[in-house]
C-alpha cells in the first residue's frame, strides 16, 4: 500500500519571494520542495522584456510597471535594477510567512548525497524558539537530540519567538569584491550541521538569497533600501536590512537564527562590477556599524511599524552627516512604512489602493 503524501508544513501560510531579471529555469530543480508554494516573483529591469516561468507553478509576477501602479508616487521607495526590488514582494504578500531565494541558487546535497529541501529547514527553525538572551554551547537546543546544557537558566528555557532563519551556500561563498578578487578561486565546501542563534546585542551580515522571515513578527523591518540605478551604493540591500532588523528584533526581544539550511549558490558574480557597487559602503560600514552598535529605540517603540521609523529619524540625524545619501535612504525608509500600511491595514480596517492585482497568474 502506498504511503499517503504528507502536507507540505505551512503550505497555505508561506510565499516564496524570487527577485530576477531572466527565464526561471532554475525552478525545475526546485519543483519537488517549491511547486506546492505560491511564488512572487519580482522582474527587475526592462519591464516589457517576457519572464518564462516553468509550468505547473502557481505564481504572480510583477514588474516594475505594476510597482509604479500599485504604489503611485511610493513607488520611489523600491529599488530599480538591483535585487533589492525583492522587497516589494514581502510588502504585497498576504501570507504569515516568506522565504525568498536567488536565481542562481540550486538544490544542495547534504553529506549524505541527499538533496537538502532548504525550505522545510526554513520553517523549522522559524517554528521552535530562539535563545537570545543566553547563548547555549550545544548550538540549537530545541533540535532532535540537543538539548540545555548544565548551567543554562531555566527561566530562560522557554526561549523568544523567531523572526528570522538566515541560511548558507555551498560552492561560491558570499564574499565582497576584495575577498573575490584576493580568493577567486575559493570554494565552501564545508557542511556544518549547526543552527545557532545570533546573540542580543551582536549584529551581522545578512545575506538575502538563502533567507526566511515570519512576516508578521518583522516584515515592516525587511526593507531592502535605496540601491541600484541612481544610487551611489549596491549589494548593501541585505546588509542595511539585517542591521535594521537585529537592532528591532533585539528591541522587541525576538531571536535570528543562522546555520542550516545550506543551497548551493552556482555562479560567483563579476568582482569588478561588484567592486563599483560596493566602494562607497566599504568606507561608510565602518561609520554605519558603530551607529547600529548604539542606537536605541524607545519604550514607546512597541512595533515593528514605531521601532522603524524611530530608526529613520535616527538615520537621518547622524547618517546624514556621512553622506546626504542616508537623508534620502531615511526618507524612503518613512515611505516603505507608508506603503507597507497601505498594503497591510490592521484586522478589521478597510481601505482603497491601486492594486496589488498580479500580471500573470498560473497553475
């Protein structure tokens, strides 16, 4: 008799968030963990040029002509010709959960041989606590055989609410341009079979292609930024997302984890290019990681909503004498909030926008 096929977890409640410029091709090698999600996928770029999507996948697709449509004069907030436009996913999303990935990463194989189904680890860790607050030397403490070790408190075994699981690659790391251009060659081959969770009061460098998120826990935080065409920075998205995020999370005592799941990331990108789009944030981080290192919000911030905008008003003040591009980065970060509770009215609320009806829509 043949087993009954079990439910994908949060197969209703979670969306997949895939920003590109290109055919999806790559969905093919994902159709056995993806196909049962509903995809939106966010086309950069020449918004008449025709993205093909493989069959049998249930999908919206926007470009930036819908961007402009649905946002009106917000639209502005949404970065254009840079992967940052991913964000403008998370914002017309109606699902609990989001998990987003590039295009350029494919299904990894554990040590095993097996084909790691990195959304499945995705939830996993977003469904068991964090632990924040006190750091446990045996790594995730709330998976299959781990557990506290001697001498962690009880009072704080219960753990706090996860916001985010940030995953790794396999094969071509996430390095920037000087590292790539110093290791060209250098691979990450190394399994390691660990969740841990980032500590209170330590940040880190988010990267956005291996990434899930409770939306409702922090979604008004994963604003991706200014960059790309007509800004002075790129491949800070994720960066000044993550910083933004752990400085709310850590406020609102929430936990990231980082570690499993690994996707094996195909193609390294031009480190030239990436040189260009990273020069001025190579200087401005270490002026941007001390500001997030001391800056606190109030006990009046009691959301993700209040926290942020606290943040930009901060951003403005003593970012904007490190360049007056973070006058207008802490202007978009008011208007992404903006257009977040347009799109995003509290339970119960009714109001009148300009969409977010899709382009195309498949099944």
């Amino acid at each position: 008799m043949a087993a009954t096929p079990s439910t994908p977890l949060l197969k209703d409640e979670l969306d997949i968030v895939i920003p590109t410029i290109r055919n999806l091709d790559f969905l093919e090698m994902w159709r056995p963990f993806f196909q049962p999600y509903h995809l939106i996928i966010v086309q950069d770029g020449d918004p008449a040029k025709v993205i093909k999507v493989p069959e049998g996948f249930d999908y919206e697709l926007y470009n930036r002509n819908d961007v402009n449509r649905i946002l009106g004069a917000k639209a502005s907030c949404i970065s254009f010709k840079d992967s940052a436009c991913r964000c403008f996913g998370y914002m017309v999303s109606k699902k609990k959960y989001i998990y987003t990935i590039d295009d350029d990463c494919f299904v990894a194989k554990d040590p095993s041989g097996k084909d790691i189904n990195a959304l499945e680890q995705h939830i996993k860790n977003l469904l068991s606590p964090s632990t924040p607050f006190f750091f446990n030397t045996l790594y995730d403490p709330y998976r299959d055989g781990a557990d506290f070790v001697r001498g962690y408190p009880f009072s704080l075994r219960e753990g706090a609410p996860t916001a985010v699981s940030h995953g790794l690659w396999l094969n071509i790391p996430d390095y920037d341009a000087p590292t790539q251009l110093v290791k060209p060659l250098e691979r990450n081959n190394r399994y390691v079979d660990a969740v841990l969770t980032i500590p209170k009061g330590t940040l880190f460098p988010m990267c956005g292609m291996n990434l899930a998120f409770d939306r409702e826990l922090i979604g008004p935080a994963m604003y991706f930024g200014l960059m790309g065409d007509g800004q002075p920075i790129g491949r800070y998205d994720d960066m000044w997302a993550g910083w933004c995020t752990k400085v709310i999370t850590d406020h609102l005592s929430l936990g990231i984890k980082t570690g499993l799941p690994y996707i094996w990331h195909s193609k390294a990108s031009d480190p030239f290019v990436n040189l260009k789009k990273e020069y001025n944030g190579i200087f401005w981080q270490e002026e941007l990681i001390p500001f997030f290192q001391s800056v606190t919000l109030s006990k009046e911030a009691t959301t993700v909503q209040k926290c942020y905008l606290e943040l930009a008003k901060q951003v403005k003040a003593k970012l904007g004498k490190v360049d007056g591009y973070f006058n207008k980065l802490a202007d978009a970060m008011v208007t992404w909030i903006e257009a977040w509770d347009e799109l995003n009215p509290p339970k119960g609320a009714i109001t009148a926008v300009n969409g977010p009806g899709p382009v195309v829509k498949s099944k």
